[in-house]
C-alpha cells in the first residue's frame, strides 16, 4: 500500500530538519540504513531542495535509489539531478559538493542486490511500477 505523499512531504521535511541541526547525530539511520541528505536545485523554481535519503557508500562514491516508494513517477530530486547534475550531499557533518550520474544497466545489476540486501523494499517498489528505479 502506498504511503500518503503528504505525510512522506511531512516525515521527509521533519527528518531533514533534525538531521541538518544535529550534524546527523538524528537521522543519520533509518530502520538501521545510513541516510544522506541530498541538495539539489529545484529545475522549475531554481531553489535549493534538500532529500533525506538512505545510500550506499561504493568506493569513494555515494549511490542512492529513485523508488520514490514504488510510484509511477520519479522522485523531484532525481527529475532536478537529471536537469542539473550539480549537487550538495550531508554525511553526518561532512558536507560536500557531487555530480550525480545515473548507473549504466551494467552498473545497476552490480548494485542492484547490494542496494536490496540493505533496504529490502526496493525489490517491493520495484514490483509497484512499471519505471525502472534509477539508481544514481
């Protein structure tokens, strides 16, 4: 079952406010995964947009997954990356500046399982919509 935009609006705003004031002290783990907040510029308003979202750390990179909950259309941060790649990423205090690019398919089979193996729902979302879930 879908979980109420409004309230993911809501718990996503909340959690970003807490992690952003603490260094991620609060809201650096969700459900036992690693959460990052991501900064983007918002393609139509121009504004700063800021995500909390859960990642893996590959190497020196960071890889997060667009589910956006398994709804049929993407997440506004990966439709604000796919416009401007330039981006800010918060890990627990270190802040720094990135360029998003989305996982070739060779990419994403490779981190695909590793992505499930820690947040198991993306296989679910997976199953929810007809998009294939960019991985970024």
């Amino acid at each position: 079952m879908p979980m109420n935009r409004s309230w993911m609006k809501f718990a996503s705003g909340l959690h970003e406010f807490w992690y952003s004031i603490t260094g991620g002290v609060v809201g650096a783990r969700m459900n036992g995964v690693p959460v990052l907040l991501l900064s983007t510029t918002g393609r139509k308003s121009g504004r700063q947009r800021t995500a909390p979202l859960t990642y893996l750390a590959d190497g020196d990179r960071y890889v997060v997954v667009a589910s956006n909950g398994g709804a049929p259309k993407h997440p506004s941060w990966f439709l604000n990356l796919r416009d401007q790649p330039e981006a800010r990423v918060q890990v627990g205090r270190e802040r720094m500046s990135v360029r998003a690019e989305v996982a070739s398919d060779e990419e994403r089979a490779r981190l695909w399982p590793k992505l499930v193996e820690r947040y198991s729902s993306y296989d679910d979302y997976q199953q929810e919509t007809s998009r294939k879930i960019p991985v970024v």
